[in-house]
C-alpha cells in the first residue's frame, strides 16, 4: 500500500492537482475494456517525461508497483495494476504532437496522441500514417505501440510495428533511453525499440514516438464478395492475396456475424450468405484500382463468389464497412458475455482454422461468431455465452483454449493485435517452450530488476 508519505512526495514531483488518491479517480481508472477491475492506490498524471523519470526513480526506490495506462482501451487487460500501486496515466498532459516533418515524412509524438487525431493531422498536410485499430477514436498511440495495434489496413501496409522508427522512453530506474533513429536504415546495436514494441509496458515507459509516414493515396474502391460457405470465402482470401494484387483490406464475416448485423441494424445484408468478404484498394492511378478490383473480382469468382458489388461512392463504401464495424456490437444477441480472442495464422491455413472452430462451437454446444481481418491472417473468434451461467462459462473457457490449441497447431499465435495482459497469461506455455520463456523473464529482469513495472502480466 502506499502511505500518506509516498503520496506528498509523489505530488512534490507532478503537483497535487496532478496525484490522486481519491475514491473516484481509483474507481475511474480501475478497470479498461475487459470489464475485469484492480483499483490502484492513486493515479498520476506526469506533464513531461522529467516527471516521469523523477515517479520512476522514486517507485523504484521504495519498490511502489506502476502500470503505465493509455486510454485504458485493450481487450486483455494490459493496463490493469492488478498489484495495486500506482497508475501512471499519460493521456492527460503528454499528448502533443511535437513534429510533422515533411521533408523526411515522419512525425514525433507523445504517447498520449489519440491515433484518430494523429492520422487526421498528418492527412491535412498530405500525409498517410495507416494503421486504424478499431479503436482508433479513443485509443493513444503509446498504447498501440505498447500493444502493436493492427487495424483493417494491416493487409498492405502492416502494424504499428512497420512504423515506428524510435522511441525515447524511462527505464524503471528513472534513466531515459533512446532506441532507434529517424533514419531508415540503422543497425548500430541491438534492436530495442523492437524489444519496447509490444512488451505491454512491462519494460519501460515510453515518453516520445518517432513514426514514419507514407504519401496519402489519391484513390479508393471497396467491394463486397457473397459467398455460400466460409471455406469457400476463406480459400478466396489466400488465393487472391498470392495472385499479385494487394488489398488495403480483406475483412470477412461469416453468416453469424452477418445475422447478428441484419438483425440489429437493417442493412440488407444477404443473410443466407455462408461469409462475405469485404476489401479495399487504394491506389494514384484509375488504372492501378481498375486492376486491382478488378483482380480481385476475378478470384473471388473462381472460389464461388455468389456476388460482387462495388461501391464507388463515400456513401457506398460507408454502407459496405458498417457490417464490419459494428459486428462486435451486434453479436452480443447470441449471450451476454463475449470470450473475445484474436488468434492468427498464415493465410493458407485459414479454411482449416474456422472449419475447426466451427467443431469445436458444435462439440461444447456453443455459439462462436467470427469475424476479422483475413487478408493477414487475423480471425476474432467470439465464443458466446450467458455470462451469469457458470456451467455455460466453464464450456466458453474450455473452448476457447481447445481454439487456441488449434492456431498454435497450425502455425498460428495466440494474439494478432490484442496482446497477452493477463486475459491470454495463462496459455503462453501453450504457445512458447520453457527456455523461450526464461528468455523473456530474463529481459524483463534486466529492464526491470526490482519488478515494479506492470508486474503480472504476460505470464513473466
């Protein structure tokens, strides 16, 4: 616990409009997306990263837990002080964006940016920063890259990861470090922004964000695939990403997730349809998105498309990614608690993967919606279950491990964008043998030797 003395020299760094030990701000950053609570002891909001460095060093002194928070948005429970202590909220005062650079199209921010405000601004000046977590309105950047956020552009331009050249960030000790360069190339050292990179703050705070940036692309066209069978759409997604187009998106639903939508919200989606599949493509040229769509349009045909529609207008193409966007919402007509995961494989493993996903909903009598980002790989299974049933909750727990079972057996891994944070902890043996582990719990010792950052999660 922390005493009356840990907190006056806490409010001695930040001030005390800035350090709180009140019941409504424990209460208010006591639980994130996955519903689940710990409250912290008090809840900090550094102004720079001098504070941060001075809690840092403090905490580590008098060995005081810490959990760095973003917008508290993740589905794992990453930014959870499941040990109480301190919550270290960054999204107040550090979330300036310091630099636009245009001359070498990279951008320096703090981590408190809101990642929808972040591409807005850089697009202003004709810029293009791609990756789009589906939270993109709220969640911060230092969060995306604590977490290396995908989003539904991941199919052509990659993940956070693909984006960031540097960070600076404070080490439990209070040293601030630098990793990574605003060049494209470096090689000097070890690679410790990529070690920083989804380690859940668990390592390190991170401070500052350098971020590379693309030209923004003049065109767009999105379309929709209906197919009979999710095998059929699955086969299509693998086949048309090896026949030399590359879609911005390849985002599916399979006829649950088509229902669920329908049912909702009255979209005229073809609710008979085994899956469909919804893309995009973006380009400079008319003749780059004729080819592409077109390509595509081709191949989803040879894998027995019913139907292919093209949208070619703002309002078209919004219609055509509703579906996608609002399943999560949707699918809670099949039970009151979701077990959300968002296991990944190579794309040619896919038709396996929901083929025995839908076994294993038939096997534990459950009901499993699925949805996501195929063009890379990246199904979210959605075992649904009454959430005041423990008999039906012990089933959704038992088939959701048998799932990831299944991604592991084929080469998949355990989380595509969510992260591990506690929700995934216990199944890291499943995915990691016990040397590869002890390598992990070796680098957070060196980081972290006294243990006081974000302790507890990722099974470390």
């Amino acid at each position: 616990m922390i005493n009356e003395q840990h907190i006056k020299a806490l409010k001695a760094i930040v001030g005390e409009e800035n350090c709180y030990d009140d019941i409504a701000h424990k209460l208010a950053y006591s639980y994130d997306a996955t519903r689940n609570r710990y409250e912290p002891d008090a809840v900090i909001f550094p102004r720079d990263e001098q504070d941060v460095s001075q809690i840092l060093a403090y905490c580590n002194t008098h060995r005081i837990t810490i959990t760095p928070r973003g917008a508290g948005s993740g589905f794992t429970g990453g930014a959870l002080p499941i040990n109480g202590g301190i919550i270290l909220a960054l999204e107040k005062h550090m979330n300036k964006i310091l630099e636009i650079d245009m001359e070498n199209m990279l951008a320096r921010v703090q981590p408190g940016v809101v990642n929808k405000k972040f591409q807005q601004a850089v697009e202003e000046v004709g810029l293009f920063y791609p990756p789009d977590p589906a939270s993109e309105e709220y969640s911060t950047l230092g969060g995306n890259v604590s977490e290396n956020a995908g989003g539904m552009r991941a199919a052509k331009y990659g993940i956070t990861k693909d984006f960031v050249m540097a960070l600076r960030a404070v080490l439990p000790s209070g040293e601030i470090i630098r990793a990574g360069k605003k060049t494209i190339k470096d090689v000097a050292g070890y690679n410790v922004a990529g070690i920083l990179i989804a380690s859940e703050g668990t390592l390190a705070v991170i401070t500052e964000i350098t971020l590379k940036l693309l030209s923004k692309p003049k065109l767009r066209q999105s379309a929709m695939g209906v197919f009979p069978t999710i095998q059929a759409a699955m086969n299509a997604v693998y086949k048309t990403m090896s026949a030399g187009v590359t879609p911005v998106a390849m985002e599916f639903l399979d006829n649950l997730s088509i229902r669920a939508v329908e049912e909702r919200f009255h979209k005229g989606l073809p609710k008979n349809a085994g899956a469909i599949l919804i893309t995009d493509v973006d380009g400079n040229l008319p003749e780059e998105i004729d080819y592409a769509i077109n390509k595509i349009q081709e191949k989803f045909y040879e894998n027995g498309c019913t139907e292919f529609k093209k949208a070619t207008t703002d309002s078209e193409i919004a219609d055509l990614w509703f579906a996608r966007r609002n399943a999560s919402q949707s699918i809670t007509i099949y039970g009151s608690k979701k077990l959300n995961e968002d296991i990944t494989v190579p794309r040619s493993k896919l038709p396996e993967l929901l083929e025995r996903i839908e076994q294993i909903a038939q096997k534990y009598s459950v009901v499993v919606p699925c949805f996501g980002h195929t063009g890379d790989g990246n199904v979210h299974t959605n075992v649904m279950v009454d959430g005041n049933d423990p008999k039906e909750l012990e089933k959704g727990h038992l088939a959701i491990t048998e799932i990831f079972k299944v991604a592991i057996e084929l080469g998949g891994t355990l989380s595509g964008e969510h992260g591990i944070g506690i929700a995934k902890a216990p199944f890291m043996p499943l995915a990691f043998n016990e040397s590869e582990m002890n390598l992990f719990r070796a680098i957070k010792k060196a980081f972290d030797p006294n243990n006081i950052l974000n302790g507890g999660k990722m099974g470390l």
